[in-house]
C-alpha cells in the first residue's frame, strides 16, 4: 500500500524563496526538500528525494519525483499534490509500492 503523507510547507526561509521564484509556483528544488522533510519525520530517515519540474501552486497539481535512500541503489516513484491553497501550501507525498524498473 502507497503511503500518503501530508505536510505544510512554512517556514520564513521558505517563504522568501517563494517568492523570488514566482507566487504561483514551487521550485523542483523546494518540492524535493519538502517531500524529503516529510518522509524524513515519518520514518526517521532522510531520503533523497530528485524533481525534474516546478509545481503550481495549485490545488490537485501534482509532479512526479524519484527517491532513493542511503547506499541503496533502488529507486521509486514519489507523486507530489497540492492538497490545499487555503493559508499554507499544503502538500501530499506518495510514494510508489512497487521499485521502478531500471
């Protein structure tokens, strides 16, 4: 079963970056870090966490990204969402069952 996981992206830093990089959108950077903090605090250990494109701003837009941990070669597939706009950018993280093929 995908694990769902919700998150707020917040933090003063953050939100400076936001802006320098447009309103609207998250840069693939700043889903990445997210997405890894999230995982992170929920099993304890940092993922690298790779996002090829930005993401708007916008409730139920959604990126693919690649995840792979420590010295494990193995990747998987993440699926970022907005979840919500309303006050702080709230964002879900899925990642795939399954490995992906090489």
């Amino acid at each position: 079963m995908a694990r769902r996981l919700l998150f707020t992206l917040v933090a003063g830093g953050t939100l400076a970056v936001l802006s320098a990089c447009g309103v609207g959108t998250l840069s693939s950077d700043q889903v990445a870090e997210t997405a890894e903090d999230a995982l992170e605090g929920e099993v304890g250990t940092r993922p690298d966490i790779e996002c090829p494109d930005a993401l708007d701003k916008e409730e139920g837009a959604s990126t693919r990204c690649t995840l792979t941990a420590g010295d494990d070669p193995t990747t998987y597939g993440v699926t970022v969402t907005v979840t919500s706009t309303d006050g702080d950018t709230k964002l879900g993280v899925t990642v795939d069952d399954e490995p992906q093929d090489d």
